[in-house]
C-alpha cells in the first residue's frame, strides 16, 4: 500500500487571534518541470503546483478539507495529511501519519483536519507545503526586530516519481539498500531563483527543507545570517556564515542587506554528499541561486568555499531559557542498524524491530482497549509501541549503529537535546559509540529544543521532553526512504488522557475514512477486541536470514537472464562472494535443481527456496 502523504512544515509556533481558517484541497496528477531537466508527474492542488504556502496566526482554529482527488482505479493510491511541529492538542487524530492516527484517505472522500494553532509554544512528488504560523496579527510577538520577511523551501528533485523509485529501492536487487540519487537541488521549487533584495534592509528569511532524502548546507555569499528560530522555538541569537538543514528542519534566520547596488551575490545550496551511496559524474553537487541588489547588474557565479563549517544547532540557546529538565522517569534505549529481511530486501531497525503498520490505527487501539491501553503488547509485536505515563519525563538514547546520517523527527513535542556524541571517529575504523550514562559530557543548562535533529554516523544522541501531550506520537527518520524502510516507534502517551478527553474522540468524519478503507476503528494491532492481548493475526515483519550468514557476507547477487527452456529467471544468491560470473552460473546450476526452478517460475511473487548446501536463493520470475 503506498500511502501518499501531504507535508505540512510548520515553522513558527507561537499568540492569539481566533479565527478561522478554512482551506479546501483537491489532489490530483499534474506534470511540472521544476528543475528545468524535464517534465515529470507532479501532485497538484486544486490543479495547481507548487502547493500554496499556507499562512494563519497562533490560535486560529484551521479546517483543511482535503479531498483525495486521484483516479478511482487507483485503490493504492491513498492520501493523508502529515502535520509536522504542530502540537495537536486534544486533537491527536488530526496529527497524520496513517495507521497510526489515522486511516487513509481513499480516492473520492475528503477527510476535514479540523485543529487550533497550539499554544505554547509523497512528499518527493511535490506533495508538500510550508505552514506559517504568525506569533499574533502581523506577528507583533516576534521578539526580534525586522524589516520583511520571505520564505525559501529547500528540497531535492527526483528525475522519477516516487512509485518508480520506490519499486526499485525495496526490492532485493538492491540489497544495500542504496538510496535513489537526486538529480538537482531545488530551491522554491526551481533552479537559479532570484531573490530581489532592497539595501540596507533586515530580512526575517524562513528556511524550511521539504526535501525526502538529503540535508544541505546553505550559505549567502558575504552575507552573514543570524539564526533566531529553529523548528518552531524562538533562540537567542547566533550569528553564522553557514547552516546544516536536514530535510523536516526549519530555521529563521536575519539577513541585514549591505548598502551598496552595484553587486549581486550568490545563494548557495550544496549536498551533503556522504548520504549519497554513489556519486554520478553529471551530478551537480551544489546549486546556486542568486541574490538580486541590482537585475542590470551581471549574476555572479558559484561562490566556493574553502570549508563546510557550519553553526552546530546543538549550542543554540532557547529563547525562552528553559532549563535542563529534570532525571528521567522512563528511558528509552534504541539501537539503529540497517539489515536485510529474507526477502532479500534491505530494511531499518530499532532494537531489531522494523515498523509494520497494524491492522488497526494506535490511536483507534488506545481509544478502545479500555484499562489495556496501558499495556504496550496490545499495540501489537512490531509497531514498536512505547506507553508514556502522563507528565513522566522521558528520555530517549539512539544509538547509531549504521553509517549513514538520520535526522529523527518526534512528532507531538519538541525535545531537549542533551547529548549529541561527537567522540567517535570514522577515519580511525572505530566501533560506533553508544551512549554511556556513566560517562557522557555535561549536559547543557539550557539545552537546545527543536523536533528534527540529525544523528550522526555510529555516534549516538540523547533527548528529553515531558510527557504531557496525551496523544499517539511517531518518531520516525525523516529520510522517507529510511521511512520505507521501518524506521520509527510509536508513543502512546498517556493512554487514560486520551480516552478521558472528548477532544480526542473519533469524528464522524474519521470513522468514516476508517469504513471507507474498511480498516477497523476498535481493537488491538491485530483487530482482536474479545481479547486484547490475543495478537493473533497481528501484521508482522518478513523472516531474518538465517544464522549461518554473517551479516557482512550476506551480499546478494542477482543474475537476470538465466535463459533457454526456462525463460526469464532472476536469482540471488546470498552467502556467495568473489566469483566470476561464469563460475556464479555454475554454481548456481548446481545448487538448485530444475525442480527447484521451476517452482520458481510458477510462483507469482519471489519464493524462498534453501538449496542443499544452505545457500538460500531468490527468485522472481517475470
Ligand atoms: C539553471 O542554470 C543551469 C546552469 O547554471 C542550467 O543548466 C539550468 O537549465 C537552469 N535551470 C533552470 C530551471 O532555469
Ligand atoms: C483512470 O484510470 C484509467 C486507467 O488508467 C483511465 O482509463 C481513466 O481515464 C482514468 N480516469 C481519470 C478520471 O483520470
Ligand atoms: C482535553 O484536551 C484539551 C486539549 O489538550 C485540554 O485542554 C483539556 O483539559 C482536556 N480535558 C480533559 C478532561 O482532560
Ligand atoms: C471543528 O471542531 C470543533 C471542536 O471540536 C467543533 O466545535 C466544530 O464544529 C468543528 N468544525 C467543523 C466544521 O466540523
Ligand atoms: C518562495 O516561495 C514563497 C511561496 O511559497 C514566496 O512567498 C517567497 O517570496 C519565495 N521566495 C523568493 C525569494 O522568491
Ligand atoms: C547604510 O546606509 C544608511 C543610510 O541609508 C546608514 O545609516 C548606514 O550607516 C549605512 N551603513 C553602512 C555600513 O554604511
Ligand atoms: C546597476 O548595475 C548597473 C550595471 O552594472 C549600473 O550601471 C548601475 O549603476 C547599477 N544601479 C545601481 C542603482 O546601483
Ligand atoms: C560544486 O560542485 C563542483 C562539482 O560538482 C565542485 O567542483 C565545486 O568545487 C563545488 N563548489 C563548492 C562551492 O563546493
Ligand atoms: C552559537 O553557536 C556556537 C556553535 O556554532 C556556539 O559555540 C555558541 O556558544 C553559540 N552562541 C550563542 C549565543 O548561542
Ligand atoms: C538484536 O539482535 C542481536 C543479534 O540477534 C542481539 O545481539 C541484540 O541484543 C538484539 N538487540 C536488541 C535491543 O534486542
Ligand atoms: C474488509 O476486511 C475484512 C477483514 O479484514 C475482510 O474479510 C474483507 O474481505 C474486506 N472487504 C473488502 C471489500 O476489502
Ligand atoms: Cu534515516
């Protein structure tokens, strides 16, 4: 099931007004060409694209009616909303994420998001939009003095939609699980932007990156940018000449334009390229983007840098100075590791455990499993369900044990980082570095809050909040690709809190999209409600490997074409390194039996078969 999900970044929380906001959102297929390479197939709104940014004040009262405007024949083709950083409270079906909130929209219905702007304080296919939120009319309450204010989305552009790179990522012919390469850097949603700047002026600049995959690093040419926002939270000000913006993270920055007219300068995107698994030569690692004193003035080329040094969002200081808070209640403890499932596909866990969507929403679980709720086994074996009690402070360790880089997103809170490891170091071979609560730096005073913050590779971070948001939470990769692949956990917090409340009851609306998906709106994970704890029937991941394949050695190779009286057969072989392709043949030839094959040809999906000498081999016939 490919769950199609509509973006929605907040960027600044914050005070009152009380109206209402009414949005009326069709989806529907368009064809854009955003990085001037190509047209590709785009998701529209209302037959437009990009999708409109969208504007309210804190304490509006916001209706988003959004219709699932695709084709009927489509049944896959399935819509929600994906709020991020916005608190949703009381109002937790409305937060999104399918399965977990919610159920999915289906082509024709329209689900209505009907939440208030809190207080306190396919996404790749362009289906995303920015979500401003002014701190009073005219956002008065901004603490720091402006002139103007613009917005700049920042993402990466895919050449393919993401159903067809989606089909090539999870499948075992990519058995390392190498990410789809982009193929531009996008910024408003084209290339070569011209932002037209008057002298002597403060700009307020909202950076948000809506991209999928890859953070960037962003930098104006002798300009330099003074951050005083991140993810919603208000900072005391740090002054930069570089940022580090992970997709799902925002930051507001202040930019004081110089006085001359004469020149123009350079807008600077680049790649983090140590995500990328492969680098193709016509890959263009940096994009740049121009900032216009004077249009009869010549654009000035690529501004280059000497050094990728950029502010290290960990020693922000909050605005609102709150302090460390205090030692946890509850601890939670993940292992991140990337591995292939027996299917031969390559999958993301936490503590071994991949998500698997139940069969019915967590929320719809916890609403319904009566004194249960409290038990995590009723959110079922692998949705990896944690049960917060109300007001308890929570901490979570990850530990990294993958080499890649993970911006982690907590839905429902922003989080104090309090630990982010920098001690290990790649170039001297080292083990990944967990987290050692015997022994760790000092926590800061007034630790960093934010709701997206990246991991970095084997090293390990540590984050804090206060459980006093009742509501089903995701904390997830915000790399959709990581996403994919399983990696999240499911908070259920406060469980009485949100069956006690009747804010957090099941709209009509709701249940409808429940009926309509025929998805069941009671029970545990697996829509027992005799019993709660009888998970029987429960969605669960594929197989591990069998032992006996050291994870290191378990590299696939797949053969296509293995022509002639059978037709077209595709195999992998797992446990078998360092031979020729012809010897492979052999080899293959004599570890499985025509009988064997054959069976292969006549499954529709990929079977498993154990040859006689334990090697397992995989095939998919076509
Ligand atoms: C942007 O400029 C590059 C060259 O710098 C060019 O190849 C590309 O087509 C331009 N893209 C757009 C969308 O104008
Ligand atoms: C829906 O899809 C079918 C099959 O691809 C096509 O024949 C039909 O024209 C489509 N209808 C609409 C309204 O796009
Ligand atoms: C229900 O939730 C709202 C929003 O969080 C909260 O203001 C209210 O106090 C809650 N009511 C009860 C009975 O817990
Ligand atoms: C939105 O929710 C509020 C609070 O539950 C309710 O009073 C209002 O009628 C709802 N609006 C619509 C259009 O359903
Ligand atoms: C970028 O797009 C937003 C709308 O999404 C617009 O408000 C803003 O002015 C644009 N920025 C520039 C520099 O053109
Ligand atoms: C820029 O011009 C303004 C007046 O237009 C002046 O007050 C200011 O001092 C000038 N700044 C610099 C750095 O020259
Ligand atoms: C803009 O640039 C042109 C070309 O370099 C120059 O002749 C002109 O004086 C500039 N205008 C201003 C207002 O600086
Ligand atoms: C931009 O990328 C090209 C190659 O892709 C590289 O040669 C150049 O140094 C990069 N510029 C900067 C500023 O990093
Ligand atoms: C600004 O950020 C740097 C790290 O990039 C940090 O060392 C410094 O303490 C910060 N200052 C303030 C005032 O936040
Ligand atoms: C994950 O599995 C490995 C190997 O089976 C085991 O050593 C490890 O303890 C498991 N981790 C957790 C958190 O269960
Ligand atoms: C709806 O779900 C039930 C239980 O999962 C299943 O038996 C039934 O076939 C489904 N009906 C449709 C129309 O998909
Ligand atoms: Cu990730």
């Amino acid at each position: 099931m490919i769950y199609q999900y509509l973006l929605l970044l907040l960027h600044l929380i914050l005070l009152t007004s009380a109206k209402t906001v009414e949005y009326h959102w069709t989806t529907g297929r368009g064809y854009a060409n955003v990085d001037g390479i190509a047209e590709r197939p785009v998701i529209t709104c209302n037959g437009q694209f990009p999708w409109p940014a969208i504007r309210v004040t804190k304490g509006d009262n916001v209706l988003i009616y959004l219709t699932n405007g695709f084709n009927e024949s489509e049944k896959t083709r399935t819509t929600t909303l994906h709020m991020h950083g916005l608190f949703q409270q009381g109002t937790n079906q409305m937060d999104g994420p399918p399965m977990v909130n919610a159920c999915p929209i289906q082509p024709g219905d329209t689900m209505l998001y009907n939440f208030t702007v809190d207080s306190n304080g396919q996404y790749e296919d362009g289906f995303r939009a920015l979500f401003v939120v002014d701190d009073g009319e005219n956002n008065e309450n901004f603490p720091y003095d402006y002139d103007e204010e613009v917005i700049l989305s920042l993402g990466e552009w895919y050449g393919e939609t993401v159903d067809v790179l989606t089909n090539s990522f999870m499948s075992l012919y990519n058995p390392t699980g190498a990410e789809p390469i982009p193929q531009n850097l996008i910024l408003n949603n084209t290339r070569n932007l011209t932002w037209e700047v008057q002298p002597d002026t403060t700009y307020l600049l909202r950076i948000g990156n809506f991209g999928g995959f890859v953070s960037q690093y962003f930098w104006i040419e002798d300009h330099d940018m003074t951050v005083v926002e991140v993810d919603g939270i208000y900072t005391e000000k740090n002054t930069t000449d570089m940022l580090y913006i992970t997709v799902g993270q925002r930051y507001s920055v202040l930019i004081h334009t110089k006085n001359q007219t004469s020149q123009n300068f350079a807008i600077m995107q680049k790649f983090d390229d140590t995500m990328l698994d492969t680098i193709p030569n016509d890959l263009e690692l940096n994009a740049t983007s121009y900032m216009t004193y004077n249009s009869s003035a010549p654009q000035p080329s690529q501004n280059m840098v000497d050094e990728l040094e950029f502010l290290d969002d960990f020693y922000l200081v909050p605005y609102n100075k709150m302090e460390l808070l205090d030692d946890p209640d509850y601890v939670i403890t993940l292992d991140v590791k990337m591995d292939n499932l027996i299917d031969g596909k390559n999958y993301a866990f936490f503590n071994n455990i991949t998500y698997v969507a139940p069969k019915v929403p967590t929320l719809m679980t916890a609403l319904t499993a009566g004194d249960d709720a409290s038990n995590a086994l009723v959110y079922g074996s692998n949705t990896n369900t944690f049960v917060l009690q109300k007001d308890e402070i929570i901490e979570i360790v990850l530990n990294n044990q993958d080499t890649g880089v993970h911006p982690f997103h907590l839905h429902g809170h922003v989080f104090q980082t309090i630990i982010r490891d920098r001690s290990y170091d790649a170039d001297e071979g080292e083990d990944p570095v967990s987290f050692d609560p015997d022994n760790h730096a000092d926590y800061p005073e007034y630790p960093m809050q934010r709701d997206t913050i990246y991991l970095r590779p084997q090293s390990n971070f540590v984050i804090r909040f206060k459980a006093d948001n009742p509501g089903v939470w995701f904390f997830h990769c915000h790399i959709e690709w990581h996403l994919l692949q399983g990696l999240a956990i499911v908070l259920v917090e406060d469980p009485e809190g949100i069956q006690g409340n009747s804010t957090q009851q099941l709209t009509a609306n709701s249940l409808e999209m429940c009926k309509n998906s025929n998805i069941s709106t009671k029970g545990n994970a697996a829509g027992n409600f005799d019993n709660f704890l009888d998970l029987t029937g429960e969605n669960v991941q594929i197989k591990n490997v069998p032992g006996g394949f050291t994870k290191k050695g378990i590299i696939a190779m797949v053969f296509s074409c293995i022509a002639g009286i059978l037709g077209l057969v595709t195999i992998s072989i797992y446990g078998m390194m360092d031979m020729s392709s012809e010897q492979e043949m052999e080899e293959i030839k004599e570890l499985i039996s025509e009988d064997q094959l054959e069976d292969i040809m006549d499954e529709e999906h990929s079977d498993i078969i154990t040859s006689k000498d334990g090697v397992i081999i995989q095939g998919t016939s076509k």
